[in-house]
C-alpha cells in the first residue's frame, strides 16, 4: 500500500518552490512542482475494506498533518522480482557466507 502526502494548496511549498525555480534554471521552463511524501506499507494478510480504513486512520493520526497536508491511500502492487534480480541475490548471499566463514 502507498500513502502519498502533499501539501494543501494554500499551504505554501517552500522546496517545491525551491525546485521549480531550479527547474527553470536548468531550461526547463513552464514546470511547476509540489514537493510531497511518499509512505510504502508492507501489509500481512488480505488487503480487506477493514484493512484499507484501518489504514487510512493511520495515516490520518501520524502520517499526514491533516491541518495543512492532504493524503491519498492507495492500493499498488510490490514489483515481482525478476529472475536475475533472484539469481543475483542468492550469487552474493552465497559470496557473504564465504566471506563470513
């Protein structure tokens, strides 16, 4: 699950502010940028309309100052790791127990 936290639009953005300027700077013009948060929660079980609400209220109590940032839960599915990434892994792994032994 991903909890993504921006500021209100009446909140002022000083980094996001910070970034767009440095954006046109750069050259590229006519982009305008609000700098925010991203949460990734790893959730055991069933992702369940209990579970989703369960959620939602705790990124409401801690993850986002509801007074000046709004936020959005949302369900996104965890990348599958790839076979090389699987075959990689277990290469250091077995290089790490080596190295320890």
């Amino acid at each position: 699950m991903v909890v993504d936290v921006m500021p209100k639009p009446e909140i002022l953005d000083p980094q996001g502010k910070a970034v767009t300027g440095a954006l046109a700077r750069l050259g590229f013009a006519g982009i305008s940028v609000r700098q925010g948060k991203r949460f990734e929660l790893d959730v055991i079980g069933e992702i369940t309309e209990d579970r989703l609400a369960e959620v939602h209220r705790a990124a409401e109590t801690l993850l986002a100052n509801t007074v000046i940032e709004t936020f959005n839960v949302r369900v996104e599915e965890a990348p599958e790791a790839s076979e090389e990434d699987d075959q990689a892994e277990s290469a250091e792994q077995t290089e790490l127990a080596t190295q320890a032994g």
